[in-house]
C-alpha cells in the first residue's frame, strides 16, 4: 500500500516526494546537527533510498563528515534530506520540511550523548548515546 508525503524547503525551491511509511523518526541531538540546521535538535525520518525522489529543484550539498552529504536549498538554506554512507539504502529526511509534519511524531532519540543539559523534549522516549544504524 503506499503512503505518499511531500514536503520543501521554506522558500519553495526545493520540493521533494516521499512514498513510505511515517515511521523511525528520531530526534537527533549530535553536535553537527545543530551547527548544520542552528537549531537544538533535528526530527529526522529514515525511508529507503528508492521511496525518496526530487520534485523540484536542485539541492545543494555539504559533506559534513566522512560519511554524511546534507542537502539543503541554496536559496533559503534549509536543511532537507541527508545520506549516510554508513547506510546508502535510506535517506534521512527532515521532518520540519515535511508538509505535514505534525503526522510524523518522533519515537525515539539518537545521539543522547550529545543533549543539551538543558533541554527536556519528549522525555519519555527511548533514547541512543549514539546511533544505532
């Protein structure tokens, strides 16, 4: 059964398709994170690679490591989609560009290790000191 979701960047340049489950969403608390996006934490939706198409656009890229690309809009600078090449069958994609993001609830947190002391969000959830891949 499918289950298409669409979503873009703020100023709409980017535009990108979806067709997988709501499902494995995570909200990530490592260092590269919030220096790539400036925020405290990062949602992120794991899909396989092939469910996860480009509509509109062009992203620009940014290797943030050895084995991160990030992909981001050139124009407004958010942050959309990235691969690992530590799992090169999925793609993580940014739940705040989701259309409809208030349908995908995080279920977990990733990189604990690294949390702000200070911030307390969906404390209830399983948490990782890293990432389990």
């Amino acid at each position: 059964m499918s289950e298409m979701h669409t979503g873009g960047c703020h100023c709409g340049n980017l535009r990108y398709q979806l067709d997988a489950p709501l499902r494995d969403i995570a909200h990530c608390h490592c260092s590269i994170c919030r220096r790539t996006s400036g925020g405290i934490a990062v949602t992120w939706i794991t899909v396989p690679l092939e469910s996860f198409k480009w509509l509109a656009g062009s992203p620009a890229a940014y290797d943030s490591g050895p084995t991160c690309v990030r992909f981001f809009c050139s124009n407004c600078g958010a942050q959309a989609a990235l691969f690992s090449r530590n799992s090169p069958e999925t793609m993580d994609v940014t739940i705040a560009t989701l259309d409809h993001p208030e349908l995908a609830p995080a279920v977990r947190h990733i990189w604990t290790d690294n949390r702000l002391p200070w911030l307390h969000l969906d404390e209830h959830l399983p948490g990782e000191p890293g990432e389990t891949v």
